[in-house]
C-alpha cells in the first residue's frame, strides 16, 4: 500500500512530465504503476486517498465470541493444562467429549494475549550468528585445514587426508594420509608445515571445523606453543570453510583420481605426492588470476600479470578491431578473504578482523622464546616419514 505522500509525490512527477510532452503509459512505468491506477488516483480532478484503511469491513462468521475465546484461556490456565501445548490440550479435549476451538486458534489466541512463550529446560531458537571472517594480504597469515576420506582398497575401509591450505596463495603447505583421524596426527602435520614455510615467529591463524581431532588437546597445545590463533567453523556449517573443502573437490574430480579405492597407504601417499606437486607448482589457479599457488607465495605473480598485461596491450595494438570491450584484468588480487561480508568497509568488522588474526598469548608472567617454538616444530615425537619437502 502506497502513503498519501508517496502517492502525491508521483502524481505531482507524472503530471509534470506529461505536461512536458511526454506519454502518459511511460511515465507511468517510470514509477512503476499502471495508468489505470493514475487515473484512479485523480479521478474527479483531485486525489484520492486511500480508502482501505478506513474501509468497513464485516465480521467474520467463524469468528469465536468473547465467552468462546475466554474459555480457550480458562483451559490453558487450569492445572491440568498449565504445562501442556495446544498440540497436546486439542487431543484431550476431544477424549473427553468436547471441542472448543482448533490447535491454531489455541496458538493465536495465546499469542494476543502474551502467554505464548518458550517453555522447557531447552534453549529457545536463536538466530544463526556470524560466519568468521578472515582477511590474508600475503602468505601465511591465514591457513585452513581440514580432513578427508581416501577410499581404500575394500569397501568401508578408508585413508584420511589431512590436508593445510594457504588462504592467501592456495598452496598447499602441508599434507600427509593417515590410517586414522587423531589430533596427535593433526599436530604433527601443522609443525611439519610451520617448519617448512618457516613462519615460527609470525602471526597466524590457522582455521578448521568443529571435529574432534580439530579440537583435541594435543593439537591445541601445540598450537599455543607455535604462537597460532585458532578460527573455527560455526556449528553444523561445512560453509565456513569452503577453501578446504574447494580444494578437496579438486583433488578428487582428477581424471585419474582412483575412485575404485587406493589399495594400500603407500599408494594413497604417493598419487598424493604426485598431485600436490602438480597443483602448486604447474596448476593455474582460476581464484588468484591463472598463476600457480607457488608462484604467488613467493610473489612471483605480480611480475607475471605485468608481463601479460603488456602481452595483450600488444595484440589490441596490432588488431584493434578484434578488441570490443576492455582488456582482460590481470590485476594482482591484494587481499583474499574467508567468508566476506556484503560490505568490506564495514568498521564492525574491521574491529573483529583485528582481533581474529591476533596470535593467542601466553598465560601473564610466562615465557615463550623462540628457540623452545623451533624444538616444538622440529619435535614430532619421533623421525617422520620422508617426503618431498613440499608437502
């Protein structure tokens, strides 16, 4: 329903432009109104209100009276009642012999009268709160990481993947397969990539779901040993992380994925091999304009989107004519964020974003130096497994 003064407003513009030498149907649907409503609108030379407000309308003949309605209430109110639900009270009414109203009317007559409230030891809905945001502007500020199935080589029985991806550059800077989910794994594999990447002494935070081995002691305490804040995944909400997630898509849709299942650990470790070598180093990925993940984690990209920059400039130079529009962007991306919001510049989160990448600290009064944090990332309880020093 349009106001008397939005609705005087567009007779007064739609007026002017006919006046003006415009058609009446177009300057009607400038506004977004049809003539014939126009022409309601001023009918007799004068504008009308809206009469829908003030209109008279019946009383519905279904309507309960006063003494039914009171009835309803005087039965919610006795104590055999009190604690019941309409779902519950209908039912027992009509055992008894008697039908005073439906489950619905119960409900909103209880609502007119406020006494339609959450009951129960049970938490009354909320709304679902914020994703967590996290901004990158270069390599290991941000990480994600994440847990996957490998079929193995009979049904039911699987490898798991454990698998850290840089937000920043995609790379991935730390991978290993497991016969089982453990958080001892989990802590091995981030001090393998903390070691590699060589980022003991800087801010980072390292973002995962809500499992088990994502939130067990050992790797927590190792995280807090390394000086990496944690982020995690709102409750039941794989979307949080969908860099991981991507990712592990990409891995699985390769042609020669083997879907029929990896016949030993061995094997699930070697295609593994195989495959994170050839996505960070010979992979364009689409996200950070067609260079590879390593290239852009050692900022090799800035150089590369120059030169093909220049590359195009040349061939427009040459065939003008083959080029309508403007050149394609090869634009470095400065910033690459984790769940975005709608607007970037929002000082709300901005404030959060400042504190979500703020390394944990220690308890007030203790020490961590920097030579214990090196021993935490060499120390894997033991010699690990040789692999290439990419993983």
């Amino acid at each position: 329903m349009i106001s008397a003064p939005d609705r005087q407003q567009a007779v007064k513009l739609i007026t002017e432009a006919h006046q003006a030498g415009a058609r009446l149907k177009p300057a009607c649907e400038e506004l977004g109104i049809d003539t014939r409503t126009y022409q309601r609108w001023t009918q007799a030379g004068q504008l009308k209100s809206d009469g829908r407000p003030e209109a008279v309308r019946p009383v519905p003949t279904n309507k309960l009276s006063a003494e039914e309605r009171a009835k309803v209430l005087a039965l919610c109110h006795e104590p055999t009642y009190a604690s019941l639900p309409p779902g519950q009270i209908v039912p027992r009414l009509a055992d008894q012999g008697e039908y005073v109203a439906s489950e619905s009317t119960f409900y909103r007559i209880l609502r007119e009268t406020d006494e339609q409230h959450h009951r129960g030891r049970s938490r009354p809905p909320r709304p679902a709160g914020e994703p967590p945001r996290l901004c990158a502007k270069a390599p290991c500020e941000v990480w994600t990481w994440d847990i996957s199935w490998l079929p193995g080589p009979v049904k039911g029985l699987f490898f798991y993947l454990y698998l850290i991806v840089d937000l920043y550059s995609r790379k991935i800077v730390g991978w290993e397969v497991y016969e089982c989910e453990s958080a001892e794994y989990a802590a091995e594999v981030v001090r393998r990539a903390v070691l590699a990447e060589g980022c003991i002494d800087q801010p980072l935070v390292l973002h995962a779901d809500n499992g088990s081995p994502m939130k067990g002691e050992t790797l927590l305490e190792t995280l807090y040993r390394l000086g990496i804040s944690t982020s995690y995944n709102r409750p039941r909400t794989s979307n949080d992380n969908p860099y991981s997630e991507a990712l592990f898509r990409t891995c699985k849709y390769r042609p020669d994925y083997p879907v029929q299942g990896f016949a030993s650990l061995k094997e699930a470790r070697l295609w593994m091999q195989q495959f994170v070598q050839g996505y960070n180093y010979e992979h364009r990925h689409s996200g950070i304009r067609f260079v590879t993940p390593a290239q852009r984690h050692q900022g090799q990209d800035r150089a590369i989107l120059v030169q093909r920059q220049g590359v195009y400039e040349q061939a427009r130079e040459r065939h003008p004519e083959r080029w309508s529009g403007t050149l394609r962007n090869w634009t470095p991306i400065t910033e690459v964020w984790l769940n975005p919001a709608a607007e970037i510049g929002d000082p709300k989160l901005e404030a959060t974003m400042a504190m979500s990448i703020e390394p944990m600290g220690p308890p007030e009064g203790a020490a961590r130096p920097s030579e214990s944090l090196r021993r935490v990332a060499a120390g894997c309880g033991g010699h690990p497994r040789e692999v290439t020093p990419h993983s």
